[in-house]
C-alpha cells in the first residue's frame, strides 16, 4: 500500500499504519510486542514499541523478546553515554541507510 504512494514510508508512518491494525485485532488480538525502527525525517534514529492492542510510545532505546529482561537494564545504563557522542546522518548515509535496509528484507 505505502510502497505506491513513495519509495520509502517514514518511520513514523508505519509506527502508525501497525497501531491501526492491531487496534482492529483488539478483541482477538496478536500476541505479539512490535518494535519498529529506523530513522526519522531530521536523520535521527527512532524507535517505536507497541503493545498487543496498538498502543505505541517513541523511545530512545528497547529490549524486547525473552532476553529484554536482561538487555534492557544494561541499555539503561550504557545507551544514554554511546548516544550522547553520534553526530546525525549526512544525506549521503541515509541513502545507504535505506539501500542496506530495502535488500535486507
């Protein structure tokens, strides 16, 4: 559906399009936490985390799956000083960002 409309659909975008679809499962839902990452329109990375009904909040960092409940304090503590230090994508990155990511899935 987005893959008419331009070659690629913002983060932001898609974080909204899986909200809407697990909201219509709500009563039978999947159970299932999303995660969707990549980056936004400024070039900053972006993540988004879901519940199984749609519920969906920005975040810096998440762990999900079995091992989140080990990954996820030591993101707590080690992110907040990595990230501190990036210097955002140039143009040039991002459209290597995106070829990498289109012929990985």
């Amino acid at each position: 559906m987005y893959k008419r409309l331009s070659m690629f659909s913002s983060c932001t975008t898609m974080s909204q399009l899986l909200s809407v679809m697990l909201y219509n499962r709500r009563f039978f839902p999947y159970y299932t936490y999303n995660i969707i990452a990549g980056l936004d329109e400024e070039g900053k990375g972006c993540i988004y985390s879901f519940d199984p009904v749609g519920s969906y909040e920005r975040e810096t960092y998440r762990a999900g799956g079995s091992a989140a409940a080990m990954l996820q304090p030591l993101l707590d503590n080690q992110v907040p000083n990595i990230c501190s230090h990036l210097p955002l994508l140039s143009e040039c990155q991002k459209n290597d960002f995106y070829y990498v990511l289109i012929f990985t899935y």
